[in-house]
C-alpha cells in the first residue's frame, strides 16, 4: 500500500511493476461494493455497449510481471518523493485514480480504488470521481489537484493543455514542492497505465 510522511511505513503501490498488497477487510468490502454500483444499475450492465464477455478470459500479455530489481528500486525513489512532498494523501490517491480512469487502465482503476480506501476516502466519493467537477465532495484544493490532473494526463487533447488558469489555480493551494509531488503523481500514473494497458494486465492483479 501507499503511505505518506516521514517516519511511516514507504509507499509500497507499484502498479504493473511494484508490488501491491491491499489486504485489509474494509478495502476488499470498498472494492467489492465499487465494482457492483459502477456496472449495475437497475440489475443491467452499466455500461451495456461495451463487450464485457471476455472479461472472464482476459490474461496479462507477458507471463512474468514479477518487477526487475533494479526497476523497481528506481520507481521505490519515485514514489517516496511523491510521498514526500506535503499532499495529503487522499489527493494523491484520488489524483492517482483520476489519471488511471481516463487511460482506461482497469488494473490501475482496481488497485487504486482499493488504495484509496485505506487512505480513508469514502466509497461515494470514489464513485462520483469521474464527474468531480459538479460535485459538492471535493473541495477546492481537491479540484485543483484533479483539474491539474486530468490536464497533464490529457496533452494529446490540444497544444498547451495544462493552460496558465489550471495551473495558477493549483499554485493558490499547493507550494512549488507539493506541485512537484502532484506532477510526479501524475506522470508516475500514466507510466503505470501505459505499462498495464500495453501488456493487457487484468483488473484485481497484484504483485504481492
């Protein structure tokens, strides 16, 4: 699992290349009942245009996801400066996700729902991640965060995606070192992602 601050156990979240370990029994309820709201709805498949009948048979495209040595001390480093940085870490974990939903990375979307409910955040906030924007949950420092995010996820969308607004908007709550924290974040996210959704690494995969 993820851990923040001097003193704590190391961030020990490494997704398609670190290990995770999310045991607790709360996590795997806050997994469980994220899962059925977000694909059901009236008892039909949420997402009803999507093929969800390989799902069952979906297997990873390599056979060793089992991380180099070398690898994952480097991405250890990573994320013991994000960790590091002074952001809370609900924000990380939600800006974590945040980047992995819009990659589409189920493996990463998976294990960081599960992440993030140990760092405390509440099921009906991770459900209605996706449509933070009009949602009374987040604060403004949270929004920040998450526009910032979504911004330095989406660069293909348009030149200059992370425009002057978005970013001014971060700098009013996070000082240079958590906005380093928070870039870190998200481009150590879209590394994951990319990584997961290339080898094609099913969700509720752990590297334990």
């Amino acid at each position: 699992t993820l851990a923040a601050g001097a003193g704590q156990a190391q961030p020990r979240l490494l997704h398609g290349v670190v290990r995770i370990g999310v045991r607790a029994k709360c996590a795997q309820r806050n997994r469980t009942e994220i899962r059925a709201m977000v694909l059901k709805r009236g008892g039909e498949p949420f997402f009803s245009g999507h093929d969800m009948s390989r799902g069952s048979d979906m297997t990873a495209r390599i056979k060793n996801t089992t991380p180099q040595p070398d690898v994952m001390t480097g991405v250890q480093h990573l994320f013991n400066a994000v960790y590091a940085g002074g952001v809370p870490r609900q924000t990380l974990e939600l800006v974590h996700l945040r980047a992995s939903q819009i990659n589409g990375c189920s493996a990463c979307v998976d294990a960081g729902a599960a992440t993030a409910a140990t760092a405390g955040l509440s099921s009906e906030k991770l459900l209605t991640l996706a449509a933070w924007y009009e949602n009374p949950l987040f604060d403004d420092a949270e929004r920040a965060a998450l526009a910032l995010a979504e911004a330095a996820t989406r660069l293909a969308d348009r030149p200059g995606a992370v425009t002057d607004e978005i970013w001014a908007e971060a700098a009013r709550h996070y000082d240079e070192r958590q906005l380093g924290s928070l870039v870190l974040m998200v481009a150590i996210t879209n590394f994951f992602n990319r990584l997961n959704t290339t080898f094609r690494v099913p969700a509720g995969t752990r590297w334990d």
